[in-house]
C-alpha cells in the first residue's frame, strides 16, 4: 500500500512538474508572440529623465543612453526626439545629456521613466511631415487593412511595413526621403495593429502568416496602377517582405527588396525575446517547443533561416552586430550565399530596427544608390 502510494505521489509530482514546465514555456513565447505594438521591445531599457534644459535632456547613464544617432524617446504619454550625446555638459557620473530636438507629445519631466525608439515620428504623414497623403482600407483575409499612401510620379512604387513592437509610424523615418526621390509609398498596417483586424489566435506570427496581408498590399499596389514594386520592411515586415517575394501570385512585379534588421530566424529571435525577460536558459527551448504548439511556426519545414530559393531580385540589407534580436550572422550568411543578388550594408552601434537612426545621412545614401536602377 506505501509503494502504491509513493508511485502516486512520484507520478504526481512529475505530472505537476510537467505542467509546471509547460506554463513556463508558454509563459516564455510571449515575450514574442504577445509583443504589443508601439510598445518598448524586452531588449530595450527603461532610462529616467532626470532633468531638461535648453535643448538638452538628462538620462540614466546607460549604453542604451550613449548610442550614437537621433532616437524617439517614449514613455507614458510622452514623445520626443534627441540627437547626438552631448560631451562635457554634465558632471555627474550616473547621467548622460542628449540633445533635445523637439518634445511631441506630453511632456519630459525630471523622474519620467522612458525608453528609446526606432521611431522619430508620431501622427500620420500629413500631421507629422506635412506630407499630402491618403488614407486607406486594403482588403485582407481578415478585414480592412489600414494604410496611409503618400503619391508620387514614378511607377515603382515602395510598400514599407514595420516589424516587432512598432506601428506604421516607424515608415515615417524614410518617408521625406522617398518623397523625395517621387516613389509612391504605401505603408501597411497588418493584423494585430490598430485599427486593423486581429490574428484569429491573437498571436503574432512573426511574419510567417502576416505575410498574407502585405501580398494584399501587393496586389493593391498592381491594380492601382504600379508597373513594379520595392518591398521595404523592418525587422518581422522584413520577413514579411520575404515570404511575399516568394509565393505572391505577382511576385514578378517585385523589383527589390530592402531588408532592415530581418528577421531570419524566428527561433534565435524568440529566444531572445524570453531572455531579455529574465527566462532561465534551461526554459529557452520549452519557450520555442511552445511557439511552435501555439502558432505553427514554419509548419513542417522546423526552425532555420528563410530561404531565398525563389527570390531573384536585388536586394539590399542593412543590418549591425549590435542588434540582440534577430542575429546579424543570419543576414552575414544569406548574403555570402547570394552574392550575385543581396548586398549587406553594415549598421555597427544601432539596436533593432534602428540602422537608420545611427547615421541616417549614409543609410539614406545607402538607399538612393540601390534605388536609382529601380526608378
């Protein structure tokens, strides 16, 4: 009768145990699979203000706080745009004073908890450009796809869609830059945005089903008109972009592809999704075994980079050693493998989705000399 009870109890244990195991992994996924949009990535830390001047604001003295380039600084209600680190203007040893461009919404005050972003802009692309634009409803599988369009003269137009954590506000950085050169630009929002349709499970895919609404915006883009189109996407859009170039029933019309900070493989990404969250190492691999139930990531193909076997278009990367979300070596590999077709143009000192922001006087010009074949 003991030993029956203490095989009960064993068996029981191990059964909590694996529950246990199993709600920590689930737990763990969503530190990707439940990223809000335009909300801080796990990677990103908070910093607070400690104390604003003339064009200049005080943060916590932190590596994040001493990149180089222009950046969005979010917090609770609150946007605004810093520049360079500023040498020599503070004498304390736990601060970092930036330049302050302009604050854009709220306001910055001394014990404000923020965070930098990607982003510089927040609004639209009239509100916060001055640019003329339109909104509009693109069909989806699941719904109206919201998107803003930005006219222009040439007939190769540029389909921009964000990635992890951002909205579409994040094509606001090279928009000015496009309209310059007089692309037509069509920036998507997807499934799980604002204001558009949610994804059936509420999780993101991590493009792998997402990519269904940009080859909507593809076919949007044919039949209003574009003789060709550049997919243009950040991070998980850049996965999107992708996939769309691959399978999209008018992938002929695609002419390029721009890459920043793609997201090659989903799993390296997850798993550093969960760590920035605190996950012990020994939970990583629960935390992929749980993607993979809740979503079907890659179906039977199981986890490794996305491949470009059907992809024959130029195509260019930028992407940096410092991004701790989607491994630089995987963009490294995909353009040694295709030397004929991808270039990579290295971003070093920028995070995730922010090659533009470290220097965007040579990211621009990076842009221009692989567009100009395109016009």
């Amino acid at each position: 009768m003991r030993t029956a009870r203490a095989t009960a109890a064993a068996v029981t244990a191990v059964i909590g145990a694996g529950a246990a195991a199993v709600a920590a992994g689930r737990f763990a996924s969503d530190a990707a699979l439940k990223l809000p949009p335009g909300g801080p990535l796990p990677t990103e830390p908070r910093l607070t203000v400690h104390g604003t001047a003339a064009g200049q604001v005080s943060l916590t003295r932190d590596l994040a706080a001493l990149r180089p380039g222009r950046y969005g600084l979010a917090g609770d209600g609150s946007h605004a745009v810093v520049g360079a680190v500023l040498a020599g203007t503070s004498d304390s040893a736990d601060a970092v004073v930036r330049r302050l461009e302009r604050v854009t919404l709220g306001s910055l005050e001394p014990g404000d908890h923020v965070w930098l972003t990607p982003n510089l802009h927040v609004g639209d692309p009239g509100t916060a450009l001055g640019l003329d634009h339109t909104d509009l409803a693109v069909p989806g599988d699941l719904g109206s796809l919201p998107a803003w369009f930005v006219p222009g003269a040439r007939d190769t137009w540029v389909l921009a869609v964000h990635g992890l954590g951002a909205t579409r506000e994040h094509t606001m950085n090279v928009m000015e830059f496009l309209h310059r050169h007089r692309f037509p630009v069509l920036a998507l929002a997807y499934r799980g945005d604002p204001d558009a349709p949610r994804s059936p499970d509420g999780l993101n895919h991590l493009g792998e089903t997402e990519w269904h609404d940009l080859d909507m915006a593809l076919h949007h883009a044919v039949d209003s008109g574009a003789r060709q189109v550049v997919l243009y996407g950040w991070s998980t859009g850049a996965t999107m972009a992708l996939h769309a170039a691959a399978r999209s029933a008018v992938r002929d019309r695609v002419a390029g592809l721009i890459l920043d900070s793609p997201v090659l493989s989903w799993e390296a990404t997850l798993r550093a999704l969960a760590a920035a969250r605190r996950t012990p190492g020994a939970l990583l691999p629960l935390a992929v075994r749980a993607a993979q139930g809740r979503t079907g990531l890659y179906g039977d193909r199981g986890p490794g980079a996305v491949r470009l076997e059907r992809v024959g278009v130029p195509t260019r990367i930028f992407h940096g050693p410092d991004d701790t979300v989607a491994p630089w070596r995987f963009s490294r590999r995909l353009a040694a493998a295709h030397p004929n077709t991808i270039t990579l143009h290295t971003v070093r000192g920028a995070p995730h989705a922010a090659m533009w922001n470290a220097d965007p006087h040579t990211y621009e010009e990076g842009l221009r000399r692989f567009l100009t074949p395109l016009m």
